[in-house]
C-alpha cells in the first residue's frame, strides 16, 4: 500500500480519525464565523466602513483571494458535513436496541442536539448565501454608491435592507442560537479530539467553548436587533 | 453487653426492609425478543446488596418453577468487572463510583420502582435476560492491550527508572476493570474510554513504548471493527464508570493516535532509526 492511500485508510478509515478532520474542518469554520462577525460589525462604523471592507474582499489579490477562501470553505464545510453524518450513522447503529428507562448522567443539551443544529446551520447557510452572496430574489446586486470615486457594491444598505423583512431576522436570530449551541460544545470539544486537553485545561477549554460561543450570538445578535429597531439606518 | 456494640447490634439486625416494584429485561436468547417482566421483591433487607436483592427473587422465582433471571457476577466486591447493568437507566445504578455488586438496597427507598436492563450496545450481543457478550473487549486487548516481555533474567529493578507521577498515572489507568458500563452509558455506545485506559496504562510507561504506536493503531482498528461507536466528548462514560477512570484518557488516545498516524505514514516509511517509540 503506497504511503498516500495507508494514510487516508488511518485517517478517513478509522473514528478517531475521522473525528480529528470534523475537529480541524471545525476550527476553520469557527474561525471564519469570528472573522465574518468582526467584518460585518462594521456596520455600527458606517457604510464607508464596510462598505471599504467589503469591496477589499471582492478585490484581494486581484479578486483570487476571495475564490480561494470560498473554495477552502466550501472543502471544509463539505468534509465537516459528510464525516459527521457518517459518523451520527455509525452511532445510531451501534445501539440498535435503546433503553426503556433512558437517563443522562452529565451530557449537555448542544452536545446531544449536534446533528440537529448542524443541519440547520447548513439550511441556514444555504439561505444566508442565496441572500447575501447570489442574491436570489432580490436587487441587492444593483445597489451601488460611490467610494474614494470609485463604483462599488453598497453592502450597507443591502445589510439594511435584508434585514428589515423580519422573517427574515427571526431566521437568522434562529440559525445563531443554533450556531451559539453549536458551538458551546464544539469548541471545547475540538481540544479533547485533537488530544489538546488535559486535566488541567478541561475547565478551560469548556469555559472558552461556552464564552466563544455566546460572543458569536451576542455580536450577530446585535446586528439584525440593531436594523430591527433602526439604531443602524 | 456494653452499649456500644449494643446499639451496634441493634442497628445491624434490625435492618430495613424494602418492597419493590422491578421491572426486569428478560430475553430467552440472543435472536429472541425481549420484553420487561414486571415483579415484586418484597422484603428486601436494605444491607442486601444490589444482586444479592436479585438472588432473593431468583430463589422465588425458582421455587415456583419459574425461569431464573440471568445476570453475570463474580468476585462481587467490585474488582473483577464481571458483573454489570443498567439500573433506572444508568449502568451500575445510581451511586457513583461503584459497582452493581457494591451497591447496597439502602440506595433504595420503599416502594420504588427499579428497571433493570442489559448494557445495550450492538458489539455487545444480549446472551440472555442481563447477560451481554463482552467479547468485543477481549479483542481490543489481544490487539495491543498488552506489552511483550521476552524470558530471560528479569532485569535490576532500578535499572529502569520510573517517575513517581508516570507510575501514579499508569494505575489510574490500570483500574478500569473492563466492565462495560462505559460504552453502556455511552450515547453512542462508544468503547472509547476502556480503549483510551487499557492503550494509557501502557503507553504511560517506558515498558511500553517499543510497542505503543502498534498498540495504538490496532486497538483502535479492532475497536472500530468490533461495531463500537463514535466517541462524540459527551463524558456519560465517566460519570458511570465504577473506577472514574477520567476522560483525559480519551484525549490521550486521541493524541497518541495521530503520533502513531504521523509515525506510521511519515517517519516509519522512510525509516526512521531506532525503536518505534
Ligand atoms: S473504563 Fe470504567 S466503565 Fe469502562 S470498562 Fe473500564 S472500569 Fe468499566
Ligand atoms: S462481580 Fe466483580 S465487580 Fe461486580
């Protein structure tokens, strides 16, 4: 067997594996979550402000770097998905008969709903990228203003915009407190997997899961409230 | 005589009794069906421990013809792992730290209703009633659970030297019994905290690096094709296991595997010199 396929057969072949590309694919999809919040809180600077930001996305090294983040999102995102309803599969199967008299002892509720808010994330971001990036069924794409002279995309008023249709922004407060689930045992559960924590860290680490988690809400949150009850017009 | 032991005396033979409502798993064989068996254990000493409470109905049962519930047991004082199930949902019932046999029927209050279950896991097969094929674990140990000590002389002890917290830290390890209630407790029913102590005990200690990256793999190979599930860092198997083995274990074994990965695609093919440690 050639290095290559020995090394997919330890990694994608086995549990342990399997888990430790859910962790990594994980810490990817975090991070991104925490740099597009910190983006899109420039909102509260004003249109130039993220309206700046965004065009500098769309035109990073030559408008590549914006294709090589979506692409590198789109694997990880993919890989995250496949291996965990794989991995929920495989779970499901090895207790084929369930318990009559069922008790948890000390699992969290986000730890035995993980499945759950990770579809729903995924319908979410489906929606979220039909709204913000294809813009399908709207006229986001035509909103333009004018910046340093130069033409560009008007995120601010797109932001506005989407979010003052409030089924809309219940949608997303929705998908953020599943994300905020979501991530309340991710996080800290990304140290166990990776084989990060020790007795002395566990603490730690499920402490910094939980406040990353409420950061994430908290700071989306604010966004769709603030459009909601126009302190951002 | 003197009232210490007189007051003694008294607490112990006038023990509590009990009256309970079980209901009891019963399968007559592995492809069977199964079902819960509603009975009524009274008069159950509260000193009784928790198979002991279980023997008194099996003599009822027996003593009216009936078909004796089955359930393994051992050394029954919590060191051999044998016995094992699920007691109002928890493997080992109720109380912390301890084994079906060391639980004692004053845990219990009068007129409670108690279910009592087999671990429930794919890779360990129902034999009959409570009793479930553990076999699974057996394979896991002959993959790696062990270290290879060739004959000879056995060499001066201090010739090996071994820190006191490595040592200290290997027998946290080396308590876990093999008992099962891990992967019963298990949402998944993972096998990830036996797999984790049984590959630790070994991989703490210098005797056991020659091998460990080998260990590592198979166990985690055979535990794998044994039907076990994916540990998802729920941490139900250390809440319900009798020795709290902790699950730093797992974090462990998730940090030797991939060294073993990296050892095993990277640095072995190209051959790295020495031992595998
Ligand atoms: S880790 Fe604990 S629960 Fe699991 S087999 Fe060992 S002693 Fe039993
Ligand atoms: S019978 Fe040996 S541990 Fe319970």
């Amino acid at each position: 067997m050639s290095t290559l396929t020995h090394a997919v057969a330890l990694t994608v072949g086995s549990s342990i594996g399997k888990k430790a590309l859910v962790a990594v694919t994980g810490a990817v999809l975090a991070g991104f979550v925490l740099g597009h919040m910190i983006g899109n809180l420039l909102i509260f600077a004003g249109p130039d402000a993220i309206n700046e930001y965004g065009h500098l996305l769309q035109t990073m090294l030559h408008g590549m770097g914006v294709w090589v983040a979506r692409i590198g999102l789109l694997a990880c995102t993919v890989v995250h998905v496949v291996l965990t309803v794989q991995l929920t599969r495989e779970n499901r199967a090895a207790r084929p008969g369930r318990y009559g008299y069922d008790a948890t002892i000390q699992a969290t509720r986000s730890s035995r709903t993980m499945i759950f808010s990770g579809l729903t994330l995924l319908a979410f971001i489906v929606y979220h990228l039909m709204h913000f990036t294809l813009r399908v069924g709207n006229e986001y794409a035509t909103y333009k203003t004018t910046l340093h002279g130069e033409q560009v995309h008007d995120v601010y008023r797109m932001v506005i915009d989407g979010f003052s249709w409030w089924p809309a922004s219940v949608f997303y407060l929705i998908a953020m407190a599943m994300l905020c689930s979501h991530l309340s045992h991710g996080v800290s559960s990304m140290f166990q997997t990776l084989g990060l924590s020790t007795p002395r860290t566990m603490g730690t680490f499920r402490m910094v899961g939980r406040a990353y988690a409420a950061l994430i809400f908290g700071g989306n949150a604010f966004i769709v409230l603030a459009v909601w009850f126009k302190w951002v017009h | 005589m003197p009232s210490l032991f007189r007051n003694f005396y008294l607490k112990t033979s006038m023990a509590r009794t009990l009256n309970l409502h079980l209901k009891i798993w019963r399968q007559p064989g592995p492809d069977a069906g199964g079902w819960f068996q509603e009975i009524e254990a009274s008069e159950i000493p509260e000193t009784a421990s928790f198979l002991e409470m279980l023997d008194i109905v099996n003599q009822k049962l027996i003593s009216v013809s009936g078909d004796p519930v089955v359930f393994d047991h051992d050394c029954r004082e919590g060191i051999c792992g044998t016995c094992g199930m699920v007691i109002n949902g928890v493997p080992h019932g109720p109380q912390r730290g301890t084994t079906t046999c060391q639980l004692h029927m004053r845990t219990f209050n009068d007129g409670d209703t108690i279910w009592i279950e087999p671990f429930r896991a794919k890779a360990f097969p129902i034999i009959k009633d409570l009793m479930v094929n553990r076999s699974g674990f057996d394979r896991i140990m002959a993959a790696g659970g062990f270290i290879s000590v060739r004959t000879g002389a056995a060499q001066d002890a201090n010739a090996l030297p071994i820190s006191k917290e490595a040592a200290d830290s290997s027998m946290d390890a080396a308590e876990c019994i093999g008992c099962g209630a891990c992967v019963a407790s298990c949402k998944n029913a993972s096998a990830m905290l036996f797999t984790a102590a049984k590959a630790g005990q070994f991989n703490m200690l210098p005797q056991g690096q020659p091998e460990k990256h080998r260990r590592v793999l198979g166990m985690v190979k055979t535990m794998d094709e044994a039907g076990f599930g994916n540990c998802t860092n729920q941490y139900e198997c250390e809440a319900a296991c009798p020795k709290r083995i902790g699950v730093r274990w797992i974090s462990k074994l998730n940090r030797d595997y991939t060294l073993a990965v990296v050892h095993d695609t990277l640095l072995a093919p190209v051959g790295k010199g020495g031992g595998e440690g």
